[in-house]
C-alpha cells in the first residue's frame, strides 16, 4: 500500500487543539510584547524629561 502524504492528512481534533495552542500563544506573546515596548518607551521618555530638566542645575564637579 502506498502512503499518502503528511500535507494530505485531514486536520484531526489534535492538531486542531494545537493550531489554538499555538494561536494563544502567540496572542500572548503579542500582548507581552506590546506591554514591553510601552513600558520601555514610558521610561525613556521620564529619562529624557530628567535629563533636560537637570541641564541648568550644577553639581559639584562643576563648581570652582
């Protein structure tokens, strides 16, 4: 007998299970992601707006 294939399986419970494992995942993956970058773009803005108010203040290094 010849086998067919594994493209010409029909989708069985299992990996219908795991196409939506998988699509969870990545959905998760996704929103930690977005989480991430909103974080990190929140902190490089505090650090911008602290580092251009502390431009006019002197610190002792530069005092004579």
């Amino acid at each position: 007998m010849a086998r067919k294939p594994a493209d010409d399986t029909p989708q069985t419970a299992d990996t219908k299970a795991g196409t939506r494992l998988a699509n969870a995942r990545q959905d998760r993956l996704k929103a930690a992601l977005k989480a991430n970058m909103a974080r990190r773009k929140a902190q490089a803005r505090a650090k911008a707006q602290v580092g251009s108010g502390d431009a006019g203040h002197e610190t002792p290094d530069n005092e004579k």
